[in-house]
C-alpha cells in the first residue's frame, strides 16, 4: 500500500500547480508619444498617426511625451485625469495605472484650438486612444487532460487490485 503514496503526492502537486501559480505580474508599460507636424506618434516622428496603445488591468503605462513641433500643445487624457502643456522642444513623463475599471478605449488629444476637431470622445485631428483590456487567456496546456485521464485510470485500478487481494484473503 506505501508503494502507492509517492504517485499520490505527485498527482496532488500536479493538480495544485494552477492554484498555487497565482495570476500573472502587472507590467510596466514604457511608450514614448512624439507630437510632431500636429499628429501623435509610438517611437518615432514617422509611426503611424492617431496611435492606440493597448495595456491590461494593473499594468503601469509609463508615458514618455515630446513635443517635436516648434510650437506648443497639450497631452489631455480626461479618463485618467491627465492635462500637462508641452512647450516646443518639451519632454515630459507620465505615469498612469490601470486597474479592471478602466477596462475600455480611451482617447487622448491636443487641446490646443485648431489641433483636433469635433467634440470629446469622438475628436479627430492630433488623437490617440489608451486601450485597457484583459489579455487573452493562454492556450490550455496541450496534453494535461490525457494525463489526468490516464493517471484517474491508473487510480481506478489501482483500487480495484486493492479490493480484489482483500476479498481473496
């Protein structure tokens, strides 16, 4: 009957390994936004306008922002609650965490008149958009079912050679 303790411990850890992994670390998010020819930019002066960042719950976006222009604008992010100037030629940092209530798509602009146009959320002209949401839940592990299967069988058996040897003495 001992010989069976060490399969049952390994086949308890395993079982315990989703449980006990927790869920996944927040990240730091580092982005550096370029205003530059009254457009907002990811990484360099020649990205794509109008970006979307995307982070997930809990993650730290850590906003690098420059003004490549030689005028100035504003980095205006209202559901994060962010209004900061940037002075031609300005850098300026912003942190922003998230949490599972700012799941949603979030739009940042230039306040400055004549850089965006239409009304806020749906402006249009020097925008970006912050995208908080969950990411998506990894494949499952390929296998591990058969695996609980055939040790569940194993078990099976194994009970069932037990009971059959107590009957025959």
């Amino acid at each position: 009957m001992r010989r069976w303790i060490v399969p049952a411990l390994i086949l308890v850890g395993l079982l315990m390994v989703p449980a006990l992994s927790g869920p996944a670390a927040a990240a730091d998010v580092p982005v550096t936004l370029i205003a530059k020819n009254v457009a907002w930019h990811v990484g360099n002066d020649s990205a794509a306008a109008k970006p979307t960042i995307t982070v997930a719950p809990g993650d730290v976006l850590r906003l690098t922002i420059e003004n490549h222009d030689g005028f100035n604008h504003t980095f205006t992010l209202p559901h994060f609650s962010v209004n900061d100037t940037l002075v031609a030629g300005a850098i300026i940092r912003v942190n922003i965490t998230t949490t599972s209530s700012d799941n949603g798509t979030w739009q940042f602009y230039c306040s400055i008149p004549g850089h965006t146009t239409g009304t806020y959320p749906n402006l249009d002209g020097m925008v970006g958009w912050v995208k908080v949401s969950a990411p998506a839940p990894p494949p499952p592990t390929p296998g591990f079912d058969t695996v609980l299967v055939v040790l569940a069988l194993v078990g099976v058996a194994a009970v069932a050679r037990v009971a059959v040897r107590r009957k025959e003495k």
